[in-house]
C-alpha cells in the first residue's frame, strides 16, 4: 500500500513542460511531491494474496491458534494488500486485543487506516507503536508518509531522519525525505537522498524517476537523460518514464529523439497531457 501522494503526474509534467520550459530552468520549484513514495511496509496491493486458497490457508492458522495474535496479523497484512481494508482492520485490531503490546500490528492497523482515510485513527496507531517500540523504523517511516499527505513537512521530514538513524539501509525514507527536499527546491539534499535508496533498492524504477526530475532543475540534462533511459528500459510501459525521457532530450536538441519519446508515452496513455504537449512542442 502507497503512501498518499501529492499533486499528480499531469501537475508534476505541465509545471516542467511549461514553466520550466519557457523560464529559467535552474530556478524551477517543484511544488509538491512529484511521485509516489517506495512503498511501505506492507506493499502495492496484491489480489493474489487475498485469493482464496490463500485466505483459507491462512483462516486455518487462525483457527488454529485462535489466542496467538500473530496469526491474525498475518492474515490482516494478506487482507491489507489485496485491499481487504474493513477484513484487514478486524485483524490487526483483534491481535492488538491479544496483544496489546503488539507494536507490528499497530503500524499496520495505521497503513490500512490511511487507505480509509481515517488519520486521526493512523496517527493515533503509529504514536502507539513509537510509544511501545521507539525503534521501530517502520512506523516512522508510516508516520512521516502521513505528515507529508498532509503538509505538515517538517515533521515529515524529523520522521525520515529518525528512520534513517535507525535503519541506515532503509530505501523507502530515503526517498520520501528526497521528495519533500525536492519539493522545497533544495535538489542537491534530493538527489543525494534518491542516490542513496537506489543503492538500497536497486531494482526500483522511482528513485531513478525521482533523481532524473531533480537533475532536470539543476540543468543536468545528461545525467536526466541517464536515469530516465534506466526507468524505460526496466519499465517500457513507464508513460511517465518517456515523457521525462522526452524533456530531458528536448533540452539537449534532439528533437527527433524527444517527439519520438513524447509519441510513445502518448500511445501508452492517450489522456495524458503532458505527453501530448510535448508531441506539440517537438513536432516538425
């Protein structure tokens, strides 16, 4: 499960296709959070893991252990991905209720909490699980995705930090924290942070998505260029990936090149903008 994102990618593209664009590159603010963050603890929803040999299988564990609250958090995480939200909540609140001191399930319970759009309740779940276990990583780094859904960046941002003391090798704060630092046009703290979660999830598309978009800002077209050509070539249907691949080109005059890139993205999805008007701009 994402964390919530900020302005969308429609927002993120017409801000550096037309500002950026027409005005000084260098001094581009990229006003809210350009992509999503790695994902948490639990995931990208996963039907699979909620189909229902699985879900069986895992009813059966907690028939029988029906007083071991890890069970049931087993199942709650199978229910959380698949997007079993209300199934997902009765178990972690029923391993919380055998366990009260069950940190995990409290962190988990929040991540499903804010798939409902219940912060008050997420937050409240998070506190609990840095309050039993202020160690535990994870429910810093849930905690700051909430604060950044919600502005509240500098809080976001302590969140990251404390998560990144803890877990040093944590991709996810890493690139959270980058795209708030990205956000406040402070790129060099932004490619730095995406630098570091690519060496910690090195097989991720998002952080070389992230890094490429600050490189743009600061000029760096060929080094843009660099991490863009990586996200398409892992991820040909990546519309996103092309469109950026086709403003990094743009800027360094293929033309040819960028309207071929613009073109794809475009096939790939026919409504998104973004990638229409860079086929507008590049076209001969």
């Amino acid at each position: 499960m994402k964390p919530a994102a900020h302005p969308g990618p429609d927002a993120r593209h017409a801000m550096i296709s037309g500002r950026w664009l027409a005005a000084t590159a260098g001094l581009l603010l990229l006003a809210g959070c350009q992509s999503t963050g790695i994902n948490d603890a639990e995931g990208d929803i996963d039907p699979a893991t909620g189909s229902a040999a699985n879900i069986n299988s895992l009813s059966a564990v907690v028939a029988q252990n029906s007083g071991d609250a890890s069970s049931y958090n087993v199942r709650g995480t199978a229910f959380g991905r698949s997007g079993r939200y209300e199934e997902a909540l009765a178990d972690f609140t029923q391993a919380i209720k055998l366990n009260p001191g069950f940190y995990q399930a409290y962190s988990n319970r929040a991540l499903v909490e804010r798939r409902l759009k219940q912060d008050g309740q997420a937050l409240a779940d998070y506190n609990m699980a840095i309050q039993i276990n202020p160690n535990y990583a994870e429910a810093y780094v849930g905690r700051g995705n909430l604060y950044r859904s919600q502005n509240q960046v500098d809080l976001a941002v302590a969140d990251f930090t404390k998560a990144i003391e803890l877990e040093p090798t944590d991709p996810k704060a890493y690139q959270n924290r980058g795209l708030i630092y990205q956000s406040q046009n402070r790129q060099e703290d932004a490619i730095q942070d995406f630098t570091a979660a690519m060496a910690n999830a090195p097989a991720s598309t998002e952080p070389y998505l992230s890094r490429g978009l600050s490189y743009l800002v600061t000029g760096d077209y060929k080094a843009a260029l660099d991490d863009f050509n990586i996200v398409v070539k892992r991820d040909k249907g990546s519309y996103e990936g092309w469109t950026d691949q086709g403003l990094a080109l743009e800027k360094l005059g293929e033309r040819d090149k960028a309207f071929a890139a613009f073109a794809h993205a475009s096939a790939l999805n026919p409504n998104y903008a973004p990638a229409r008007d860079g086929m507008r701009r590049t076209a001969k």
